[in-house]
C-alpha cells in the first residue's frame, strides 16, 4: 500500500500503510513514512512523468537533465541475475553510438506485458522505445546499456507534431502521445519485440496515427494542459480510452479519446 514518488530528495517510495500506522490518535494529519529513496543522478532533473512496472521490479525515469541533456535513469527493485538491486543511469556514449537521440527527455512510460519502456522528449516527435528485458549493466559502475540486437528502437510520429507525454495501456498495448503545449496527439500500438522473427528488426510500434490541431471541427474547444503532463490511458471493458486535461489554469473539463476508433480511421 504506497506508491512511488517523484521528488527533490530522489524516487521514494511512500509507505501510505505504515503512515496510517503511525497516525497518531485523536488526529487527522501525520508525517508521511518514506520507506526508499534513490536519489537522481548528480547533474540530472527529475522526471516529469515517472514510469514503473512494478510487477517485473522496475522503475523507469528518463531525467530531464541540464541544458537539455537527458539521462534515461532505472531502479532495478528486485535482483536479477547479474543485475544486482540498485539504481542504474543510461551509458550514454553507448547508446548515442548505437544511434539513439539522447536530448529533452521529459517523461517515460513503461508496458509491464510487453516489458518495453517508452521515453518521450518535450516538444519533440520522436519517440524512443527500450526492450527492458534485454538491459544490462554498463561497463561504468551504476550504468545500464540496452540489448545489443533489437534492444531499442525509435519512431518518428511525423515531421510537424509537437508532443511531450506517453502514456500506455499494457492490456491492449495501446499508447497515447500527447503534447503539453500544442493541440497535437498521437496514438500507437506497441510492436511485441519478442514476435519478431530472427534476423528481422524490432520497430517499436507496428501501427500509429497522428492528429494536430485538436478541437478544431469539433462540438469542443481545446486548450493544452500544460505541465505536468495531463494525459491517462484507462482500459473500460477492454479497450483503451485516453484521456487528455482540457485547458491548464482553468480546465474545462477532460478529452476522451477512443484510441482503437482513432488507429482505424482511414489515412
């Protein structure tokens, strides 16, 4: 019973029983008990959206970084093999050599069916996609890298969006991208690396839509929501519904976006 934290102290896990627990009687308030802390790397800031796939033992924070230099951070929270408990940073100069864009990280997003962690940059188009089953410690001390054949891929959404946020169902495996300032989204399904077939490449996403201009057309008018990013996917009756904060100071209500309607509308 808790739930992990993004904040300036690190990644914390608040303990909401053990909180209860200590509640003093007669009162209503009490001093939250934090029970793990893994602080953010020196240099880095922290993620604007954390992700987790606490089933498999990860936390997933692509850190914003100074000046724009992004750094993908992962807590290992239970032990596998060679791949001690701890807190692990992206070796960089591995995956720039590899070929991924490593810049404005802003939010991350993890599909605990498929294991595959998704990075979004702010106000960028691309999307970066991590098989988490296949990353391993780095040679540098608390470094991690990604598999060395299909371990990631990238997707560019389209030449003109403007988005900032993922976030996805992993029942239907289903992501929705969104943008903290512009009417621009986009919606995706996420390609399973382990269905591809040996010597063949892992794409990342096997289909994905985009839409700008948001609400023009519609019974609706639309404003962004600016930061944090106000975007959700919930799964109703097994399908994906997103749903995006419609204004940011004074919100007008909430977007609902059928994701399956959107992935089958002709192009």
């Amino acid at each position: 019973q808790g739930a992990w934290l993004a904040t300036s102290d690190g990644y914390q896990l608040f303990d909401a029983a053990a909180t209860l627990t200590a509640l003093p009687a007669g009162t209503t308030t009490s001093a939250p008990v934090i029970a793990s802390t893994y602080p953010i790397d020196p240099g880095q800031t922290l993620a604007e959206n954390l992700g987790g796939d606490i089933a498999h033992g990860w936390l997933f924070a692509p850190n914003y970084g100074v000046s724009y230099t992004g750094e993908v951070q992962v807590i290992n929270l239970t032990a596998k093999p060679g791949f001690p408990v701890g807190s692990y940073t992206a070796d960089n100069a591995a995956l720039t050599a590899a070929g991924m864009t490593l810049s404005y990280f802003d939010n991350g997003s993890v599909d605990s069916k498929l294991q595959v962690g998704i990075v979004k940059g702010e106000h960028t188009n691309n999307a970066i996609f991590m098989d988490m089953r296949k990353i391993a410690p780095g040679t540098a001390a608390n470094t991690f890298v990604t598999g060395a054949t299909n371990g990631y891929a990238q997707v560019n959404l389209a030449t003109f969006v403007d988005l900032s946020a993922v976030s996805v169902d992993s029942s239907t495996d289903q992501a929705l991208f969104m943008a903290g300032f512009s009417t621009d989204l986009a919606v995706g399904q996420l390609q399973d690396p382990a269905s591809v077939a040996a010597g063949g490449t892992w794409t990342g996403m096997s289909d994905w839509v985009y839409y700008n201009n948001l609400g023009t057309g519609a019974s609706f008018s639309y404003s962004s929501g600016g930061d944090p990013h106000a975007a959700a996917v919930v799964n109703i009756a097994g399908k994906s519904y997103g749903y995006l904060l419609n204004g940011s100071s004074f919100p007008t209500g909430v977007v609902q976006i059928d994701m399956s309607a959107l992935l089958a509308m002709p192009r």
